[in-house]
C-alpha cells in the first residue's frame, strides 16, 4: 500500500472527483441540475425531504475524506461552486449549512477548516438566481 493510499476514502464519489482536475466542476454543475429540480418535479413534501438528504450527503462526503487530502481539495472546489451558484436557494443553503452544522463547528477540525475556506473562497461571488429560474432555463436548453 503506497503512503496516500492509507487515507483513501472508501467513496468512490470522492476519488472520482480526487482523480481529475475537471471532475470537481462538473460534479457541482450536476449537483446543481438536482436541486433546481427538487421543488420542480417533486410534491413540496418530497422535495423537503429530498433536500434534507441532499445537504446530509454533503457533509458526509466531507466527513469522509477528512482524511485524504486531494479528496477534501475536490470538495473544497465542489462547494465553492454550490456557495457561488446562480441558484441562490442552493448558495444560501449550503452556507448556512456551513456555518451551521455540528460537523463544521468543531474547533480545530479538518472540517472547521474545509468550512471556513469554502466560505472565503465562494462569498465574493454576486447573487444568485432563483431555483424555479434555474431549472426552467436547464429545461430549455435543446
């Protein structure tokens, strides 16, 4: 076993996007097709709960390459493209998620960490569009 892949994360999410320098970016563009679908396709209740999953999968992804360090660098460049999204219910809700979930509040954590350069990184970015505007400009794209 070489010395980097002591920390791999068992998520093979993670080491796709640890693996190509493009990966990040087009991950977050897909991540932000599915949730400005969420409230589009789905009963207000679903797409709550749809919502909810979504953000805990988030921060499971972090939890989970706290300790690979090319694999948190992906995150890192994935999140800040969810905190500069022209969607602004998607920005606004992974930067309070951020500021606000246990996982990121630890003092001292790798997670405190990811959170606070995310934040500096993404919050110079103007604001965003609504989810319904996103989702109704992806659908009509040919």
């Amino acid at each position: 076993m070489s010395p980097g892949e002591k920390y791999k994360p068992s998520s093979p999410v993670i080491v796709g996007l640890a693996s190509d320098a493009e990966a990040p970016s087009r991950f977050a563009e897909f991540l932000e097709a599915i949730f400005a679908n969420f409230n589009t396709v789905f009963p207000l209740q679903a797409a709550r709960y749809l919502r909810e999953a979504f953000f805990k999968r988030l921060v499971s992804w972090v939890v989970g390459a706290a300790e690979f360090p090319k694999g948190l660098k992906a995150l890192e460049n994935v999140f800040a493209h969810l905190v500069t999204s022209p969607i602004s219910d998607l920005k606004t809700q992974t930067v309070d998620m951020l500021r606000t979930d246990e996982v990121f509040l630890k003092e001292g954590s790798r997670e405190r960490e990811f959170a606070a350069r995310v934040l500096k990184r993404g919050l110079t970015e103007g604001p965003g569009r609504t989810t319904q505007q996103h989702a109704l400009a992806v659908s009509a794209k040919p």
